[in-house]
C-alpha cells in the first residue's frame, strides 16, 4: 500500500476513534487494533497509540473547559492522584502479568453495561454526592490511573460511572470529567513510552491530527445533546469493549 494511502487510513481511523472517544469512551477499540494491522510490534503498537489518544482527550478536555461544562480547578487532585496511579502502573506493567486482570475486566464491564441499562435516570442530572471529592480523588485517581496505566481499555467508563455514582456527576459533567483524567494518564505513559523509544512519531502524530479533529466534533455533540445522546453511544462502547476482551481471552 502507497505511504499516502496509509497515512490517510490512519488518519480516518483516528477521527472516527477521537469522535466515539469523547462522547463515551473506546476509542482504543478502533485505533490499537489498527496500528498493529499495519504491522507494529505491540509494544510500539500501544506506544504509538498514546501519542495520537493524547491529542484527541486533550483536545475533549480543551473544549470541555472553555465551554464551562468541567472546572480544571475542581479536578486538581485527581489530576495529582491520576498522574501518581497512572505512573505506579506503567512502572508495575514491566514486572507483573496482566493476564488475571484480562480475564476480570469484560466482566465488570458487562456490569457496568447493564447496571446503565437498568438504571435509565442514571446521569440525567447532577444529584447528591455520595463521597467527598477529596477521598474520591485519592481511591479512584491512585485505582483507575493504575489500571490505566497498567492495562487500560474501559478506563473511560470506570470513571464515568464512578463519577455518576459516588460524585453525584450528570452524565454530560461525568464525561467532561473523564477526559481531563483520560489525557492525565495518556500523557503519563506517553513519557514513558517515549523514555524506552516505543512511539512512532509519523504514524502518531498524523493520527493524533485526526483524532484531535474527531474529538472536537464529537465534544461539540456531547454538549449539544447532553445525556440522551451520551447514554446509548456509552453502552454500545461498554458492550462492544466487553466483546472484544472476551474474544481475545478465548482466543
């Protein structure tokens, strides 16, 4: 296939990746599997994928914040205690098997899916928080930024439902939210990535303009049309994230 041709590939796969991305999460699902396609060893594969992830919940993140609907002043510690976690799981990746946590994801996953369908006022509007920020901060950012770093896929959705659920978030703030974690512990291991030489910067970089490009149509539309929109788009990820991951184990 000509260079050309492939690099317009990637960038298509990126925008389509960056707009499911910032509404409900999974882009991963479109973009990992790519750029091993291509034929990256899945370390670089995994590298490569942190650079263009970054630039598309970077730019969720940027929207969000100039439209007003998350505060990066309310996000501070869970932005402190995400880089910690997340920072803690990329070192742990090195030395520990992640088979255990393979085989356990699809299946809180699936809980989450089904718990969000069979709760249909669930993020319509903020409500009561069930724990203050501080300590929730502290167990979800130490928690999700480890397994974001550690492993990864279906981060987006553990905490937005952890948001909703304990912080009381609609599911339009629960989204915004995410996204300011999300690009936390992307850029975490992207320096790591970058510190071993496991990013390939054409691919990474033509593919981050796409998912940047993605990302803020798919923010626009969040914003837009709020949790009606959100809530279907979100379940079909967490569903289609559970199917993945249970192939993979059986395979």
């Amino acid at each position: 296939m000509p260079a050309e041709l492939l690099l317009a590939l990637l960038f298509a796969a990126a925008f389509v990746a960056g707009l499911i991305d910032s509404i409900a999460g999974g882009g991963g699902l479109i973009t990992v599997p790519v750029l091993m396609g291509i034929g990256l060893p899945p370390q670089v594969a995994l590298g490569t994928n942190k650079l263009q992830a970054s630039f598309g919940s970077g730019s969720a993140m940027l929207h969000f914040v100039r439209a007003g609907t998350v505060k990066l002043s309310d996000c501070r510690s869970g932005i402190l205690w995400t880089t910690i976690g997340a920072a803690l799981g990329v070192g742990t990746v090195q030395l520990l098997d992640a088979t255990l946590l393979k085989q356990l994801i699809p299946w809180l996953l699936a809980a989450i899916a089904i718990y969000t369908l069979l709760s249909p006022s669930l993020g319509a509007e903020d409500c009561h928080a069930r724990m203050k920020a501080g300590p929730f901060y502290l167990l979800f950012g130490l928690a999700i930024g480890f397994y974001d770093g550690f492993f990864g896929p279906g981060t987006g959705s553990f905490w937005t439902m952890a948001l909703m659920m304990l912080l009381g978030c609609s599911m339009l703030r629960a989204t915004a939210t995410t996204k300011v974690m999300n690009f936390t512990s992307n850029f975490v291991a992207l320096i790591f990535f970058l510190s071993v030489g496991q990013v390939r910067f054409t691919e990474g970089i033509i593919m981050g303009i796409g998912q940047f490009m993605g990302a803020r149509v798919g923010s626009k539309l969040v914003i837009k049309r709020g949790t009606a929109f959100i809530r279907p788009v979100f379940i079909t990820m967490v569903l289609a994230l559970v199917a993945r991951l249970i192939y993979q184990n059986f395979k």
